[in-house]
C-alpha cells in the first residue's frame, strides 16, 4: 500500500538497471509447515546452558553498544582459525555475513567489468546472482552425468578461457557430490586467477579439506559457513581460509563495521562450544544415509550425497510430488536438475514425516502416472 497523497509504482516504473529487470529476489518458500527440510538447517537448536552462555555474552556487549565493534574481528577470527587448524592463524581467516557476504566480497575484489567467474552446473543458485550483482561475466560449464566436475575438461576450459575466478562448491549444492582436494589443485595448477572452493557443508563429510592445500596454492580461497553444522543459521556467519593477501584484499571492499558486535560476541560463544554445536553432525549423517537407502528401495533414484541433504526423483512433474508432501506438512526444496527434489537430514520424527509423507504421495502419483 502506498502511502497517502503518492502515485503507486510497480518495478516496472522504477529506473531499474537493465540486467535487474524481470528478476525476482532470492529465497527458498519460508511457509508454516510442521516439517521444514527445504534449506538444509540443522534441525537441533543450542542447548538450554548454550543458550544462556550466549544470552550472557549479550548482554555484556550492551553497555559498549553505543560504540562501534571491532571492524577486523580479530577475536572472532582468531576462534575461527583455530577451529579451522592447518597451522592458520587470524591473518589466514576473513569472516563476513554469511558465506554469501564472502562470495560477493571476493567477486567485487577479484571480478567486476570486463571480468568473468566459472563454476560448473548444477551447483548453487546464488552464484549467478552475486556475479549479475558485480558486473562478473558468469561462465558455466556442465557437471558429468553422476554430477562430478570433468576435471580434465575443467583444465582444458580454464587454459583455453582464463577465467578470473573459478568456483567450485564441495559438497556441491544441490548434489551433494565431492570434488577431492587433488582435483582441486589440478585446476589451480592451470589457472592465474583466483580459485574459491566452497566447503559449506564439509563437515558432513569425510573427504579431506582443500584447507591442506593453502599453502602450495597462495590464490586459493576456502569459504565455509556456520549456518549448517554448526546449527547457527540465524547467526549469519560465513568464513574463509586464505592467504593473507587476499584477507587484505576482500578487506578493501568490505563494508564499514560489516560484522555487528552482537555476532561476533555471539559466535565466539558458539566455537567455544563447538563440540556440543558439531555433536549431531555424525548422527545427521546417519540420518541421510538411512533416509537415501530407503528411498532407493522404494525404487527412486538418489543421487549420493556427502552433505546433510541429497536429491531424489526422477519425477515426470515434481512440482505435482512437491505439493503432495506440502499438503502433508512437509516441505522440500523444488531445486536442482530436472525431475528432482532435494530434502535435507531432520529430526527422526521429522524425517519419519517426510517418509510417511512421501509414501502416500507416491501411491496417489502412480495412480496419476507422474511417477513410474
């Protein structure tokens, strides 16, 4: 509603930039359900005694808050180094608001005008978004069948196209599919640009960190985020391990004060209590497994996950499967390669939900013939 006395506009009337118009602002449904498994969370929120460590550390920042925070951080990149071991020290380690800061931090440092990313599909929605949002040419090309990256015909693209940036998410999202730290440095051993893997979901799984590769490899970026496994989604605290040129250099374009002293007191909280944060991502993990196995047995095609989440199908119209499940509480993502959908690792009753769920959805699509 528009205030009283002025004319109504829509986005069509504003003088957008042009590669912004008929765009639609990024976001997974955010719906009302009972079963949420559509933005890979973790599902177990901080425990009651983590709770009031954090409401503690709170209320300590009030009577500083009508002072700036520290704009570099360094206690909270000093936790966040230690935590990510490898020898890296606070120089090593930039921490922004979410990993999504991070990426656009790195693109307006090393992309731009006349400047291009590449990244290899499917793989994260946003990329091409923080690319449109810094003027970066976006530059795709496509994973294998089984959704792994070609990494000789990764090499042979990079030599011929010389990107400025290579991006390459492991566990990839939507897929979940791993790219093992010596297929990394085979693409760094071939680029002059900057290559960013983005590990937000590593610890869900077992494949080495190409954290071990940092320092051979002095453009290499490792992101990696809070959100997930460590259940502080809400905290909006995304990472990277880096050479400290690079720290230098994503701190030339970030905003004043980026990072409120509210997250910073409060995610040092959170890594000082990263055992009992990261003591579900095991059972998670188990989690998916039993859920994977049990679709495959129901005769759905899984595609094999090392993240908390994987995909299922193929649906001749998943949208049709996707209301199915909404319609019974639960809600999945309606993302990724033709014919799927991806759910995420719950709660054992929630993933219950989601089986139960599904089973009644499939027997009703049969019928309807929109699945095998």
């Amino acid at each position: 509603m528009s205030a009283p006395g002025t004319r109504a506009i829509t986005l069509a009337d504003l003088p957008l930039r042009p590669e912004l118009r008929g765009e639609e602002p990024y976001g997974a449904p955010q719906l009302d359900v009972p079963v949420c498994l559509n933005v890979n969370e973790n599902p177990y929120p901080p425990s009651p005694s983590l709770r009031e460590h954090m409401g503690q550390a709170v209320a300590g920042l009030g009577e500083r808050l009508n002072r700036y925070p520290d704009r570099e951080a360094v206690t909270l990149r000093t936790k966040l180094a230690d935590y990510l071991g490898h020898g890296l020290t606070y120089e090593n380690v930039w921490a922004a608001n979410g990993s999504n800061e991070i990426m656009v931090q790195i693109l307006q440092a090393f992309g731009g005008p006349e400047r291009s990313v590449l990244t290899f599909t499917p793989s994260y929605s946003m990329y091409p978004e923080y690319a449109r949002d810094t003027h970066t040419r976006y530059v795709t090309a496509p994973r294998t069948l089984d959704f792994r990256v070609d990494v000789d015909a990764a090499v042979a693209l990079i030599a011929s196209s010389r990107p400025d940036v290579v991006v390459v998410a492991t566990p990839n999202n939507p897929t979940g599919t791993v790219t093992e730290p010596s297929d990394i440095a085979r693409i760094l051993e071939v680029t002059s640009g900057i290559v960013v893997v983005d590990e937000a979901y590593q610890e869900f799984s077992s494949a080495p960190s190409c954290l071990e590769l940092l320092p051979d490899y002095p453009r290499l970026i490792v992101s990696r985020t809070m959100s997930k496994a460590f259940a502080f989604a809400g905290g909006r605290l995304g990472y990277a391990g880096a050479n400290p040129s690079i720290v230098d250099a994503l701190r030339i374009v970030r905003l004043p004060y980026h990072l409120s002293g509210l997250t910073q007191v409060v995610a040092c909280v959170a890594l000082d209590h990263a055992d009992e944060l990261l003591s579900q991502v095991a059972h998670l993990r188990d989690v998916r497994d039993a859920s994977m196995a049990r679709l495959r047995e129901v005769g759905l095609d899984v595609v094999n996950s090392a993240s908390n989440f994987y995909l299922f199908g193929r649906f001749a119209d998943r949208h049709a499967v996707w209301q199915g499940l909404l319609d019974q509480g639960v809600l999945v993502r309606e993302t990724g390669p033709d014919g799927y959908l991806r759910v995420c690792a719950g709660t054992d009753e929630e993933m219950e939900r989601f089986h139960l769920g599904l089973e009644r959805v499939l027997d009703k699509a049969r019928h309807e013939r929109i699945v095998p």
